[in-house]
C-alpha cells in the first residue's frame, strides 16, 4: 500500500502551523499625560480629568489643591516633591520628579510631575503648570539593553513635553504683554504674534521671546519685528 502524499498539503495540521502567525500578546493603551495648573495670585489650582482619575478621586469632591496632591504621595517622596514646588514658586526653576502616588483606593503608581513655572515681566512667578505621568507600566521587565531603551524613550518624550509647555509659556507672556500694550485681547494679541510669525519667518514661540526680552530690558527687539509692531501699536506705545 502506498502513503498517500497528501499529508503535507495546505489541509493539514502541520502545514497550517507553519503558516499561522505567531501570536503577539496585545499591548495594553498607554495612559494619557494629566495636565494641571496653578494660579498663584489667586491660589486657584485646576486639573484635568486624567489627574482626577489617576488619583482615584470623584471630579464633583476633588477640590484641586497642593495640599491635596501632597496628601497622595508617599511620605518618603513627600519632603522633595514639596521642596522643588517652593523653589519653582520663589526661583522659577523648572523640575521633573518620579514619585510613588497613593490612589484614594489603595494602589500605588509610579508617577512623573513635571512642572514649568511662568513669570511676568518682574521676573515673578505667577503661575506653575505642568503634566502627570503615570509610568507604572513603562519599564517593563527585559534585558538591560530594552530598560535602558525603554528609559531613553520616556525621557525623550518628557523633554518634548517641557519644550512644548515651555514654548506656551512664553507665548502666553508675550499675549499679556501685547494686550497691555495695544489694550487689545487675547485673540488679538495671538493674532499679532502669528502675523509677526509669518512676515519676519521666525516661529511664533521666537517672537514672543523676543518680545518678552524687550519688555524685560533684556534684549531689543529685531527691526524687522519692531517696524511691525509700530505699524500695529498705537502712537506712543510701540516697544523699543
């Protein structure tokens, strides 16, 4: 009797296992950046609902406060978090912190703060923003090569999200600036930072910059972004 020759046709068990992909473990979503603020003329904090969740609270009886924020980490992370708020309140310094949280139910995360003061023009600070990270899950376990590219990812990411914040920060600066000046409002005054953007070829976070180091005498302001500030001001008020 001959064996049939059909037992490695594309039917057969063995034959399939060959062809089917392997299996791949599903990564789970990352958790998306909270996003916080807080005045300090007025002592109002606000956080978005990613920072809500994250602290396992109830938006209609979280009151956003750093008392309240402090309250949820861990007393051994308590004392340096706390120091390099006072220092961002009375210096301006920017800071990024890892912390263990403590959720309102118990369970412990891991958490990045990272925070991006913003001055007037009397080098005061007026105000600190920021993000929250949850980066529990991050760094998974795997060789010292895949932590370590793991690690350089999240501090690349980290890095983009300050340039960013600190991008707005002057932007928001300059708009106040602009809106004393001209006594125009906030869209008016980001309307002048993005014509001066697009006539001079510089990026609006460039100009602002600019702008703020006029008004701090830290700087003068380019011709190009002058003469069109003069065109825009009225007589009297036209920055130096």
């Amino acid at each position: 009797m001959s064996v049939p020759t059909t037992a490695t046709s594309a039917s057969s068990p063995r034959a399939t296992s060959r062809t089917r992909p392997p299996r791949t473990t599903p990564q789970a979503p990352q958790p998306r950046p909270g996003h916080w603020r807080g005045d300090l003329l007025t002592g109002e904090w606000w956080w978005s609902p990613e920072v809500v969740d994250l602290l396992g609270l109830q938006s209609r009886t979280a009151t956003p406060s750093v008392q309240l924020l402090l309250s949820h980490v861990h007393p051994e992370d308590r004392p340096a978090l706390r120091n390099d708020l006072g220092l961002a309140c009375t210096t301006g310094m920017p800071f990024t912190r890892e912390f263990r949280l403590l959720r309102a139910d118990g369970r412990q995360r891991c958490v990045l703060l990272v925070c991006e003061p913003a001055v007037d023009g009397n080098v005061t600070v007026v105000a600190l923003s920021g993000l929250a990270i949850d980066v529990t899950d991050q760094v998974r376990p795997g060789t010292a090569r895949d932590r370590d590219e793991q690690v350089r990812h999240l501090e690349t990411e980290i890095e983009q999200l300050r340039t960013a914040m600190a991008s707005r920060a002057a932007i928001e600066q300059a708009k106040g600036i602009l809106m004393l000046l001209m006594s125009c409002g906030d869209q008016v005054a980001f309307d002048l930072l993005a014509h001066i953007s697009s006539h001079t070829h510089r990026k609006v976070r460039e100009v602002a910059v600019s702008i703020i180091d006029s008004a701090t005498g830290r700087g003068t302001l380019p011709a190009d972004v002058r003469t069109i500030l003069r065109d825009a001001c009225p007589p009297g008020r036209a920055t130096g």
